[in-house]
C-alpha cells in the first residue's frame, strides 16, 4: 500500500486491541517522510498515539503502539510528511474481532524506539531459568571460543544471563554468539512479549552501552538472537532476550522473514516432543551504525542440535543425531526460505574459528559437524 497524501482510516472500531504493528519505508528515490497513528473512540476526535514516526529507508521498518483504551477504538495513520511512504503490513494484536494477523509468537521485527532510550537493567533470574551445568543448561555442548568474563577478554567476554550466555565484543558492541537450550517448559505462553528493549546494565566501564535508542535511523531491525517466542515461560525469561547484549543490527527481511521462519520451525519441532540446544553467531562487516560505536554484521549463523526428549543428552548424541547449521547474508535481498542456507558446522567454524558442538567426543565431532541437513 502506498500513501501519498491524507491518511488511511479503519470503517470499523476493534475490540480489546492491545498494539498494533505497523511496518513501513520510503518510496522509490523519495526522501525521508513523517507519519502519525492515532486512534479515535467516537469516529470523529483523533489522538495521538506515540510519538511520530520518521522513515528514512527503502527497507521496511516495524513500529509497535500500545494501546491503551479499555473501549473499542477505531484506527487512522495520518502522513505527515512531504513525501510518499510504502506501508506493508499492520498487524493488530490483541483484538477479538481482529482484522489482521495476532502476532504472539514472533519476534516482531524492530518495535516503536523510544528517546529518550529506556533505563538500563539487568536479568531478573526465576525457577524457570536453565540449569547452571549439566542437561539442559545453555552451555552443555561447549564454549566455542573459550570466553572468559575477564576485563582482558573484551572481545570475547563471556555474559551469563541464566537464560541464555553469551560472548560479547567490545569493539562489535554485538554479541560474538550465544546460546540457548529450549524444551516444551520454555515457550508455555505464560508472558507475552514484553517489548522492553532496554540497556544492560552491567556493562564493563568505558564501554560503549547499547541503549534501546541505539538502532534508531539506522534501517536496521533490533535483531534479537534468542527469540523472544523462545522464552515465554515468564516475564523474567521474556524480558531477558529484549535486553540490548542480545540484539545485532539485522536487515528486516533477514529478520522477519527468513530468520522467523527458521525460529518457528525449531519451536515446531521443540512442541513435537524434541529438545534443542541452540548456538546463534554473526561476524563479517557491512558497515556501522549509531555513530560508528556498533558493526553491522554480513552473516548471520545458528547451529541446532536436536534430541528427543530425554536425560543424559550429551551421552545420547549420536552419528545420526540431527544437527541443523546455516549462514545467512545480512541483507533484504535474501530468500524467505531457511534451507537455501543450510551449511556444515565445519564450514561455520571455518569462518568464524570457532569450536562448535567442543563437549562431544571428536569422532562424533567428526561426523556431525561435516554433514549438511536435508530432511
């Protein structure tokens, strides 16, 4: 849908909404332009809802409002600016006569940033939290780059944030990777996506903090490397993977597009009675944003080993466990579907000098990380 002038309006008032979801760009060689939501209980007084929205960039870009009305409200996006903007989807969530698409599960691109940014936090650690060692903690099947949280170790500084770990780059101001294990008790449903991007706040001193502002303009999404649909077992669990340590810059079609339906497919299998041991990583430079303080990432990688549900589960890693590896560019021209991307563990641990799947047995090793997954 383009909109050259005036706004677009709803013939009809929606029930319950609770945020609506709004992606949008530039058209053509146009110039950057405004745009308004607003929101209206008697079909005829408009208000505001947020802040004003700016589009800069032929990559789509997706806002989120919260609505706050406990009436049913009828919707209007006013283009407030001089220019022609593309609008392709919105998406309300919430709704009992919803018109579009409730999204609850996925990771929802990059959401409405506010400035001033939000305050720094830290995790809120709940029962729900993976266990520190053995089946099912995030780190059973190795550190790939033997990060440590020592202040030498700044590009490759480990980050335990119980839900998931991570190395962190000082220089990258992006995680190097992070890993995740998911079973059936981390994505209940229980929580919502909290949509509480937000700084870290026990970054090191002297290094340059990500806040949730950070991406603002960029182009990019707030690309979350664990999903936020992997962790709804709580609030605590939901709000930990929408802390800024978490997120690369991420092209939106990488994002919402071939990274979600890869996501949505290991949680498929994770329901179907699996288990899933995930390492997630990005290296390469196409760039950098927010002043030059964060690279962007050329590739984008993860590695899925997947178990039936069960104990002992490095020992039940077999040759023909199922080991799912693929490398994405970072761009809007990438195909929508995942398995085009498919690679061997070997070829990941080739471009990044990583040692991935370390705990197992090397023979094992082996075998696994120099398949490519086919089924």
């Amino acid at each position: 849908m383009r909109l050259r002038n005036g706004n677009i309006t709803t013939n009809f008032r929606i029930n319950g909404l609770k945020k609506i979801f709004v992606s949008t760009a530039t058209y053509g060689n146009d110039g950057s332009s405004t745009w308004q939501l607003q929101t209206s209980t008697d079909g005829q007084t408009f208000s505001l809802v947020g802040q004003p929205v700016i589009v800069n960039s032929k990559v789509f870009r997706l806002d989120s409002f919260d609505i706050t009305s406990t009436v049913p409200v009828q919707i209007r996006i006013v283009k407030t600016g001089s220019t022609r903007i593309n609008i392709d989807n919105i998406i309300f969530k919430g709704a009992s006569n919803n018109p579009g698409i409730t999204d609850t599960t996925g990771n929802g691109g990059d959401t409405t940033i506010v400035n001033p940014p939000a305050n720094g936090r830290y995790v809120t650690v709940g029962p729900d939290a993976p266990p520190a060692t053995g089946d099912n903690s995030n780190l059973l099947f190795g550190n790939p780059s033997n990060a440590d949280s020592v202040l030498s170790m700044a590009e490759n500084f480990l980050i335990n944030q119980h839900y998931y770990i991570q190395s962190y780059s000082k220089t990258r101001a992006t995680p190097n990777w992070v890993a995740w294990h998911i079973d059936a008790s981390n994505i209940t449903g229980a929580a919502d996506r909290q949509d509480d991007f937000a700084a870290w706040a026990g970054m090191q001193n002297g290094w340059f903090v990500v806040q949730s502002s950070s991406y603002m303009g960029s182009g990019y999404d707030r690309g979350h490397n664990v999903p936020s649909a992997d962790r709804t077992s709580s609030i605590n669990a939901n709000s930990a993977t929408f802390l800024m340590t978490n997120m690369i810059p991420q092209a939106a079609q990488n994002n919402q597009q071939t990274w979600n339906n890869f996501e949505q497919y290991v949680r498929t299998q994770v329901s179907a009675g699996q288990e899933a041991y995930v390492i997630m990583g990005s290296y390469g430079n196409s760039g950098t944003i927010a002043n030059g303080n964060i690279v962007v990432p050329s590739q984008v990688w993860k590695v899925v080993v997947l178990l039936s549900v069960g104990n002992n589960d490095l020992g039940r890693v077999t040759e023909n466990t199922r080991v799912i590896a693929i490398n994405t560019p970072n761009n809007n021209t990438i195909n929508a579907d995942w398995k085009q991307y498919r690679v061997s563990v070997d070829q990941i641990e080739q471009a990044t000098g990583y040692d991935l799947l370390s705990a197992l047995p090397v023979t094992i090793q082996n075998t696994l990380e120099t398949k490519i997954d086919n089924q």
